[in-house]
C-alpha cells in the first residue's frame, strides 16, 4: 500500500538528513530528493529487501529560478581515458553540453579530462562511457556550482524491444530477435504486455513477441529448439536501470525482480498519448 511506502519513508528521513520527500501532485505516489542516484538507489534497493512493491520514475535534476533566470545543477567532471578514445570522450561529452576546462596528457598513454558538465547530461552516460571506451575509462563526477540553463540535451539515442503479450520468453523467439537489437532478458523469464526486454538497433520503440514458439511440425527433430545459440543478455544494475529508463517508462520494483516497463503497458493506450502531444 502507498500509505506503507509512506510511513517507511518518513521513518528514512529521520535518520537520513540527505533525503526529502513530497507528495506528488501529478501522480499518486511521492518526490523523493536525494543527493544524486547512487544514494537513491541504495534507498530502493534497502525498501526492496524489506519486501516493498512500488514503481520508480526516471530521476531528474532539480531546477532553480535566480533573478527570473533558469539555472540547473553543473557538475565537475574527472575523466581519465585511454589517448584512442580521446576523440569519443570529448565528442560525448560535448553533446552532453559538457565544457572543457583543463586536460593532460600522461606518458602512460592516458590523458585525464575535466569538464563541467549539467548534471543531467551524466545520467545514464556512464554505462555509454565504459561501453565506448571498452571498459578502461575512468570517470569521476561532483558537484560544482549551479549555472544557468544548458539547453536541451538528447536523450537515448535509441528505442527500446517491448513484449507483445504475457507469457514466457522462449529460446526461438529471441533467437529470431537478436538481430533487430540487444537482449535484457534470457529464455525462461515471465514477461508482461509494455515490458521492455531489450534496445531496438535504430530509434523508435517495436513491439516484439518474445513468446513466439517454434511451428511444430512432422520433420521436427526431437530437442530442435535447444540448438538455439543465444548472444549474452545485457543485464542492468539497480542504479544502471535507473539511469537507462526514458521519461515515458518507469523501474517496476518487487522483492523479487527488477523490470523496466513503459508507464502505458498498452501499445493503443502509446500510440493516442503520442498523437496528442504531436
């Protein structure tokens, strides 16, 4: 029940002087404030143990208003990569509204980096910075001071693999889908309608159907569907799927799993949203 989650939460800021919670007035549930996602998701992960059930939004940045003026969070930025990925790390960054204020080139190969960069330019980068400097990268992140407002920064770059139906993935279907993008979830696992099970390969979400079972058939050779040969699944950390999810998709948190899912499971219920907001 909400007014459980409530109670647990108020008993959180009496020990904890980081945190600050509201009630929301645009859904039924609460604002939870917190320094940064690592100690948040420290809070879900604890409240998941205890064997609460609740949904999380994608975090967002606190905004302020100075003098009339918009200003927002920018912090300072440490990166230490590998001279190869020297281009990359700056071009990221430099999406991500990212302003480079010192850097030094080591003679082991390395340069460390400093950028002040908004806040919310870093949310999911991290995952995106180890993948595209192969796990070498260092980053290191702080907070700086509060600036003036950046401008827009672009979201995930791509779209999200979503379950048609109820049932269970089954090696087949996700054999079959392993070319249109990159697996969350191996064969075996109970999926729901609007869940995401995967990242599409282009922009734009797809609806996919990873309960699809092989045609049976005389020629079927006994144990056909084992042969199957399924890429590793990507699996995410609580404080990772925090990161990853976009403004339309929530973290669905049970003792028991951790799923993202879009906040309208049906794809009907998507398709009118998205043609009113156009």
């Amino acid at each position: 029940k909400s007014e459980d989650v409530a109670e647990r939460l108020i008993r959180e800021t009496e020990s904890n002087v980081a945190l600050r919670i509201e009630e929301s007035s645009a859904v039924a549930g609460f604002k939870v404030y917190g320094r940064g996602i690592l100690p948040l998701s420290i809070l879900i992960e604890n409240l998941r143990r205890e064997g609460y059930e609740f949904q999380v939004s994608k975090p967002e940045v606190i905004f302020k208003d100075v003098d009339g003026k918009k200003t927002e969070p920018i912090e300072l930025a440490v990166v230490d990569v590998a001279d190869e990925f020297l281009g990359v790390v700056i071009e990221k960054m430099g999406v991500r509204k990212g302003e480079m204020t010192n850097m030094k080139q080591g003679d082991d190969g390395y340069t460390r980096i400093e950028f002040k960069v908004p806040s919310r330019g870093l949310i999911g980068f991290r995952g995106e910075f180890l993948t595209e400097t192969r796990g070498t990268g260092i980053l290191n992140q702080s907070f700086y001071e509060y600036d003036f407002y950046k401008g827009p920064i672009p979201g995930r770059g791509k779209g999200v693999l979503l379950a048609m139906e109820a049932g269970t993935s089954v090696p087949f279907a996700l054999d079959n889908l392993q070319e249109r993008g990159e697996l969350f979830i191996p064969a075996g696992v109970s999926v729901y309608e609007g869940m995401i099970v995967g990242e599409n390969s282009r922009e734009g979400d797809m609806v996919v159907n990873v309960c699809k079972k092989k045609a049976l058939t005389n020629m079927r050779a006994s144990g056909s569907d084992d042969a199957v040969r399924l890429i590793p699944h990507r699996e995410f950390s609580l404080e990772q799927a925090l990161e990853y999810i976009a403004d339309d998709e929530l973290l669905e948190v049970t003792p028991v799993s951790v799923r993202m899912r879009k906040k309208l499971l049906k794809e009907l219920d998507r398709k009118r949203t998205n043609k009113r907001s156009e």
